[in-house]
C-alpha cells in the first residue's frame, strides 16, 4: 500500500534531505512548537505505529505528524491513509502532508481543539498517535487534552504519545487513566520512550 501511495511522488517529497531541511526550518522559526530539530527516526516511528490494532474500524488520528515519519509506519503496519486524519499546526509541514497522503483528511489546527473534533465522528476515533511537544505545555492541559481525546474516542482506543524524558508527560496513572511505557528506543535522536494511555474498562468518578 505505502508503494502504491508514494510511487507517484517526485523525488523531493520522499527524501530524507528533504524532511531534514523543512523540519531543520521549523525549528529555527519556532522551537518549542517544533520540539525537535529532525523528524523521528525509524525505530521510534515503528514503536509507535505498533501500539496501533490496524483492524479495529474508525479513524486513526495523528496530532503533530510532521513530515510525516509515524504517519508512513502507521501505512506500513497496514492502516489505509485514508483512515487517517493529520492535525499539524505548521503550514510549511500541512502543506507537505497535503501532498504527500492525499486520501488522508489534513487539518491545519491545534491538537487542544481535537476532542471536540472527535466528538462529530460519524465513527469514533480507533486510535490518537501525537508527537507533540507536550512538555512545553502546564500539566493540567496535557492530561485535559489526553483524558478529553479518549472519552471521545472508541472504546478501549489508546492514546500514544512519546517523549524524550524517562517519566511519563501525562501525569498517569490515576485514577481514571491506565499508562505504559515502553523500553527506551535508543536508536533515535534524541533517544525516547513511548507511552501508551488508556481508560480503564469500568470508568471512576474523573479525579480532574
Ligand atoms: C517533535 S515534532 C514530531 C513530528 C513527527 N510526529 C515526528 O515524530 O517526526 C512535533 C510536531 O507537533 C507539531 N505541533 C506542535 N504543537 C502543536 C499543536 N498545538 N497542534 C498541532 N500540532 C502541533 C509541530 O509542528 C511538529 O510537527
């Protein structure tokens, strides 16, 4: 499917020297929206990717996909691009993945917008795969946008996220919000862990 989708691109819109340059650009004009000067590498991407069950139905969404490094090991591991809905607040990176997965739904906005987003799904969300710079923002806004995300999507969808700390940036677990990390991927730079939020089965009373 990835070689069906990308055979017909140039050269430039499949390049690494590319992604490097436009996320090099990204990050100069605006770091802490950036929160990397290079998109993720292969290892990180995959891990993501495979938090994902491709054969649960509904909507695959990305917040902060760059270029596009997660959004192309999401289309490996088996999710049609057009399942997936790319929320990216950088113009220069919407109007790169515009191009590069048109069967996808593009948005340019912010991710604190997506819960109510989901909430208008003809079919609830089967997944929420972000790559936010989520530290730059005070922990009461990461753990609304993770808790707000999952009460609007699918039954047991998680919400996958990575950072480049040991701890979680999502104070969790608590009470209402199951959390996994994963090993450190070491082979990226920088080196980063992956972690996975879930609401637990029986819902409590919500502690925030
Ligand atoms: C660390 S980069 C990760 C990019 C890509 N997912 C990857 O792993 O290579 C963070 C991305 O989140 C985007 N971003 C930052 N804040 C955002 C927001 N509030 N809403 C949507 N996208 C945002 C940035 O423009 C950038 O593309």
């Amino acid at each position: 499917m990835l070689a069906e989708t990308t055979a017909r691109l140039p050269e430039e819109m499949t390049s690494d020297a590319h992604d490097n340059r436009l996320f090099f650009r990204s990050w100069m004009q605006d770091p802490l929206r950036a929160g990397a000067f290079k998109p993720s590498g292969t290892d990180l991407a995959r891990a993501m990717a495979a938090q994902v069950d491709p054969s649960m139905p509904g909507p695959i969404v990305e917040l902060g996909p760059g270029t596009g490094a997660i959004t192309r090991a999401l289309v490996e591991r088996g999710v049609d691009p057009a399942r997936l809905i790319l929320v990216e607040a950088d113009p220069n990176f919407y109007a790169l993945l515009r191009r590069r997965w048109p069967m996808a739904r593009v948005l340019q906005t912010d991710a604190w917008a997506v819960p109510a987003l989901l909430r208008r799904l003809d079919e609830p969300a089967a997944a929420i795969v972000a790559g936010l710079p989520l530290l730059v923002r005070p922990r009461h806004e990461r753990l609304r946008l993770v808790a707000n995300a999952l009460r609007a999507a699918a039954p047991g969808a998680p919400f996958v996220q990575f950072t480049y700390f040991i701890r979680s940036p999502v104070p969790a677990p608590r009470p209402g919000l199951r959390a996994h990390g994963s090993d450190m991927i070491w082979w990226n730079l920088w080196p980063a862990r992956v972690w996975t939020y879930r609401l637990p089965r029986r819902q409590p009373e919500p502690m925030w």
